[in-house]
C-alpha cells in the first residue's frame, strides 16, 4: 500500500512538474536582471526531481498514519499552489502575481511541514528540503521583480 | 476542526480556481466552433463554485475519519490536475494536450469517488456531480479539438 499511494503523490508532483516542461523559462528568462547567486539552469529540473520524491514520500508515509488529516490538506493544498506557480511566472509572466503564489505556497508548505511532523518525524524532515528551495525560489522571484521593473507582463 | 479542513481544501480549491480569472477564455474561445450543446458562459464559474464547495467538504469529511489515505492522496492529484487544465487549454490553447490532461483528471476524480465513498457516503456523493462535470468538460474539448483541426496552439 505504501508505493501505490507513493505513486499517486509522485504523479501529483509530476502534474506540478509537467508545467515546467510546458512553460519553459526561455529567452525572455534568460533575457531577465539576476542576482549573482541565482542557482545555474541545470540546479532547477534536478533539485525539483529530488524534492517530488521527498515529497511523495511524505505524503505516502503520513497517509498511512492515523490523525493525518490536517497534513494531507495542507499537502493537496501546496501541491495546487505549486501547479500555479510556473504558468503564472512563465506563462504569463506576471512577477509580481507570482510573488504572491509563492507566498502563499511558502506558508502551505511550512503549515505542511509542522502537520506533518506532528504525526510522523521522517515525514515532517523530508519537507525541510523542500522549505528551503521554496525560500530560495522567493528571494529569486522578489530580486527579479525588483531588478526588472519595466518588463512587462507577456 | 471540520471548518479548518475545510477551509484548507477551499483554499486548494480556489488556487486552481484562480487560473480561470488568470487564463481567460477571451476572443479566442469565443471564436472557436463549438457544438451546439457548449453551456453558455454564464454556467461555467457557477458550476465550479458548487462543485469546489463539494470537493472541500467531501475532503474534509474524509480527513476527520480514519483510513483516509488513498482518497487524500488522490484528492490531493485532482486538485493538481485540476489546476493545470485552464493554462494548457486556455494559456497555451493546446487543445489536445488539454484534453490528455483532463482524461488524467477524470481517472483521478473517479478513483477519488471511490475511494471517497469507501470511507464516507456523503464525501464519495459529494463528489458525483465533479464526475459529471469533467465528462461534460472532456466531450466539449474533444469536440472543440475536432472541429477546429487548424487552430494553432498560442
């Protein structure tokens, strides 16, 4: 029971993931004012990887755990937050509505992560990872917004 | 607790609720031939609002019971699912890539009414008129896609 429902959270993420295939950064994010710590191109697809595979893990363990469901809400609620992020950002190329998005999927995930390691520790620490990424992705949405003021939305 | 579950579903709700005010239908939608069953616009918000209203309650009904796992984790793919339709139709005007996205939805809401109705008769009922729904939502995007076999993606 444990790899069926790791696998119906894993294809969740990959719902989450397939619109980084979809809305692919391109020119116009290559074109874009980046911070010097902004993370290399390749750092994205592969941190991105290891996080659905916490994450399914997460959700897998907890599901099978009883008093779960806080976590599970709060996980169906990041994973749609996640979905929405890249074709705002992307597709549309609205940065400061993604700011917001993000905002909101950074507290989704920590509320997540507390739930979480409120019914089972292993699970709770797999979303640490995740945290930390999401806090990243913020601070790069921001100082992009921040440092391209006069680019327009798409 | 029922009314935080609850609200956290809404909230995961209305996230992909928000890509319909994002990704518009607009002039291109409306130009669209479409068959002569297409619900006039006015139904389509209405619909969704009923239905997300459904889908939390079904959610959190099924987060307070026990062996809950399954129908969380495939809430937890529909609402991702669900999120990505409206940009890949409506953002991308990919028609058949929408309507691969929305056979996954279905699968997904229809094993959640499954799994749903195992735990809970009101949640797995709750979620009847979302099947129907996405069977009308997926025979108007195949039809749209039939009927406008030279419509270029955006």
């Amino acid at each position: 029971m444990f790899w069926i429902l790791f696998l119906i959270f894993l294809l969740a993420c990959f719902a989450a993931g397939a619109t980084g295939g979809m809305f692919p950064p391109g020119d116009w994010y290559r074109s874009l004012d980046k911070p010097r710590w902004t993370p290399p191109d390749w750092v994205f697809p592969v941190a991105w990887t290891t996080l659905y595979l916490l994450m399914a893990f997460a959700g897998a363990r907890v599901a099978l755990a009883p008093d779960n469901g806080l976590a599970l809400a709060f996980w169906a609620l990041q994973i749609a937050l996640n979905t929405l992020w890249t074709p705002v950002f992307f597709g549309l190329r609205r940065m400061r509505a993604g700011l917001v998005v993000l905002s909101a999927l950074w507290l989704a995930v920590a509320a997540c992560l507390v739930a979480l390691w409120q019914v089972d520790a292993w699970a709770g620490l797999a979303f640490v990872p995740y945290l930390c990424w999401v806090s990243v992705a913020w601070a790069l949405n921001l100082s992009v917004l921040r440092r391209n003021p006069d680019v327009a939305p798409a």
